[in-house]
C-alpha cells in the first residue's frame, strides 16, 4: 500500500522495493488496452482507458526508485511517453526522479 509523504517539498510515494515492479507490469499493461482499443478506433471506450494509463503512469514514477537500474528504467520511460509534453503530472514526476538520483548518486558514494 502507498502513502504520500507530506514531510518533503515534492509529492513522493512510500512503498515497498517490489512495488516499483509490480506498478511497472500494471503501467504497461494499461498502456497496451488503451493501445488496443484506440487502434480499433473506438475512442467513447478509449477515453477512460486512458484515464487508466495516466493514473498507472504517475502511479509508477511517483514511487520512489530503488537503485540506479530502475531509476533509468523510470527515465526511459519518460522519454518513450514524451511527459515532457504537458503531462500533467510532469513537474512532480521530475521533482522526484531529480531527487531519487540525488539519494541513488550520494549512496553510491558511500559504498
């Protein structure tokens, strides 16, 4: 289960490690009916599909990333959906991949 994390500047999601995958599986599987359902050309039953996709996408980036691994799979996927066309999401999702990069790089030097 998810919980926002009021205690930082940015909208953060707390979740378990396996989460990200799972939140992944989920994203693309909501991507992949809409896909579907828009190719078939009917948009009435596409439009709450998409809903769907958007929800599971923010769902996805907004939790935090684990390693360095699933950060630049989570940047992939930015790039691949093109957020940084009007997502609506698109300021926090990036406020919390710059800082899951900031803890994964200051971990790294650590070890």
């Amino acid at each position: 289960m998810m919980a926002l994390n009021t205690n930082t500047p940015y909208p953060r999601m707390v979740q378990s490690a396996g989460a990200n995958e799972a939140d992944y599986r989920a994203f693309r599987k909501a991507r992949a009916i809409w896909e579907l359902i828009t190719a078939a050309g009917d948009e009435v039953a596409a439009e709450p599909l998409f809903e769907a996709y958007a929800d599971s996408i923010d769902t996805y980036l907004l939790a935090p990333a684990s390693n360095a691994a699933e950060l630049a799979r989570k940047l992939r996927v930015v790039r691949d959906e093109e957020l940084w066309r009007g997502w609506n999401m698109g300021q926090e999702i990036f406020s919390v991949l710059a800082e899951d990069a900031r803890i994964i790089a200051l971990a790294d030097v650590a070890a």
